[in-house]
C-alpha cells in the first residue's frame, strides 16, 4: 500500500509541476502562433515471402512476430502518418493495417480497445520553453523500450530479435516528458496504464524511464528501464530493464548491442526471469548495398515469456538492396535453435523439432 500511495504522490507531483508550467507559458503567450509548421503526410507499404524448411503444417514461424505466415505471401504492415511538428503545439496520428497490428495487439482486452486497433499511434506534443525546452507526448504510443521498431525499413533486419518479441511491450496509452539536459545527455520520464493495453487491467500505473548518453557522434548508450503491475486486478510488480549501445565504427561498418533483464513476481511466490542479448552487425558497400549480421541468446527460465522453460538461439543474415531511395528489398536467412526439443513444429503438426531454418524475401515502400 505504500508503494502505491508513493506512486501516486509522484504521479500527482509531476502533473502539478507540468499544469502549472504550461499555465504560465500560455499566458505568456496569448498572442496568436504564427510559427505553426505544415501537416506533413508519410506512409509505407511493407510486405514478404517466407519459407521455412520444416514444412510447419500451421504454415507458422515458431517464436517470431511479424514475419509469421510461411509458404506464403503477406502484408506485414500498410500505414499512413500525418503529423505537425511541435511549434509549440504538435500531434502525430500513426494509422496502420496489416499482421503486424494483429500481433501488436493479440494480447490487448476487449472493449474500446477494438477501436483503436488500427491506430499504431495517437498522441500530442508540447514544447514548453523552459531551459532547453520540455518536450511532453500525451496519448498512444510505441514504447520507448528495444533496440528495434515496428516498422522495417527502421530496422537492420527484416525479421525482428527475440527481445523485441518477447522480452519488450509494444505500445502504451499514457504521458511522458522529456528533457535535453546537454546535447550529449537527455532523459525522459514515462506514465503508463500498462503493457499493450489502452485501458488499465489493475489500480496502478506503470512508470518507466530512459536516459541517453552520446559523448561522440560514433557512439550512444541508451538505459531504459519500465515498472509496475501488470497482470489482471494484481499488484504484483513486474520490471524490465533494457540496455542498448549502438557504435558507427566506421563509416561502413555499423555495431549495436541489446540487452534485456526481466522479473515478475508470481502470485504463488518467487519470479519468472527472463534475459537475452543480441549483436548486430550492418556492413554497407555502398549507397545502395548492404549486409548484416545479428546473434542472440533468449533464456527464459519457466517459460513466463515463450510458453516453454527453455533457451533460444538465432542467428541471422540480411542482404539489402534499394532500388531508389523509397524502395528497398530484402533478402533474409535466420536459423532459430533451443535446448528444448518440442520447441518447433514439423509437417504433422507435432511439435518435435529443436531448430528452425527460414528463408525470407521482403519489400519495403516509403513515402
């Protein structure tokens, strides 16, 4: 009871601090903003073909997100962005079909959920003039935890990491703030309702933060950490701490490291823990070619995240190729492993193999 009352003193604190400010901006600024930027209009189009050697009789990628269905074409993701950068005032409006939306949203209640289902993103933005400035988003939001996106084309790979998948939430209704303490240091603060959820499963909030370090244009070291209650009516806290740092080596070759460490506290005592690591590797030839390289290893030690007690492995290798600047293909193979020998499934139906191989072709359009 403690912990929730200390919760709400900081949510309250912190709303206060935020009300009061944009109070005095406001009535510093009466006059008319003329400063407005235009409404910008984005999208992307994003769709592949995967093969997977064990002939699954589901037609279904064991342990992945996104790049699912096999022996088949799909959709991964269709989405259109109108956004208006903060002059002051800001929004941004993801609006997205696809599988991908299906996933992102497989573990989300019923009810009003259902409505914005198809909407990745929704939120305002404010820059308040204090010092640096104080930037705050208020609405539907990706999180702000992973080393990779929802979308492709902003990632290495084609295929998402395991982390993303399993250690990671993927999107929150809530607030956040954040502030450029030097052009080397930021911090930002979040308050949430939950994990992939729109309405609140328990009386408490999630909270979460992420501080950035860049001491070089080469290097960035990203800390970001999320908390709370999560499952139904519970108040037991569950924590995911989520370390990333991305290295330029040189002007070809591109290094990032993801680590995640996860705990739950269970209703019949103890923790689930789950924790995972990945390096990826992206070497470019040229303004057009590249290749990259991703290990990982997900141990998820009673099966809280994957439904199994086991370890996974994969290992991964992604040719790209743009044909212009709004249209880049790739081609993928990933091989997944566990120690778990009824972790994949085979051209019956049963789930007796320990590996997968997956081959993958995928197009991504921008505009």
């Amino acid at each position: 009871m403690k912990t929730v009352k200390t919760k709400y003193r900081f949510i309250l604190l912190v709303s206060f601090i935020v009300l009061y400010m944009n109070s005095a901006y406001l009535a510093q600024n009466a006059a008319p903003d003329t400063t407005n930027k235009p409404l910008t209009i984005t999208g992307m189009f994003d769709m592949y073909f995967s093969k997977n050697f064990n002939n699954p009789a589901s037609h279904i990628n064991g342990y992945r997100n996104f790049d699912v269905t096999e022996n088949q074409f799909d959709i991964n993701l269709a989405k259109i962005v109108f956004q208006k950068q903060a002059a002051p005032i800001g929004f941004r409006v993801d609006i997205a079909f696809g599988h991908a939306m299906d996933l992102v949203n497989s573990d989300a209640s019923l009810g009003s959920e259902k409505a914005l289902k198809n909407i990745e993103q929704a939120y305002f933005t404010a820059v308040i003039p204090i010092g640096n400035g104080l930037t705050i988003n208020a609405g539907k939001m990706a999180t702000h935890m992973g080393g990779e996106v929802i979308e492709t084309s902003s990632n290495i790979n084609y295929s998402r990491s395991l982390l993303f998948a399993y250690a990671i939430p993927y999107f929150h209704l809530g607030a956040m703030a954040s502030y450029p303490f030097s052009p080397q240091f930021s911090a930002t603060v979040y308050v949430y309702n939950g994990w992939n959820n729109i309405v609140d499963n328990n009386k408490d909030k999630t909270l979460g933060a992420e501080i950035t370090w860049s001491p070089s244009s080469d290097f960035t070291f990203i800390q970001n950490w999320i908390g709370g209650p999560e499952e139904n009516n519970s108040t037991k806290q569950r924590h995911v701490f989520d370390s990333i740092i991305n290295y330029q080596a040189t002007s070809s070759l591109f290094l990032t490291v993801n680590a995640d460490y996860g705990q739950e506290s269970l209703e019949t005592g103890g923790y689930a823990i789950w924790r995972g690591a990945a390096l990826t590797g992206k070497y470019q030839f040229n303004d057009k070619s590249t290749f990259a390289l991703r290990g990982e290893i997900y141990d998820d030690e009673v099966g809280f995240t994957t439904g199994l007690m086991q370890t996974l492995r994969e290992i991964t290798l992604t040719y790209e190729y743009k044909f212009a600047n709004s249209l880049l293909t790739r081609i993928e193979f990933r091989r997944d492993w566990s120690n778990n020998a009824s972790a994949f499934e085979d051209e019956t139906g049963s789930f007796v193999k320990d590996s997968q191989n997956t081959i993958l072709i995928g197009a991504v359009y921008s505009f």
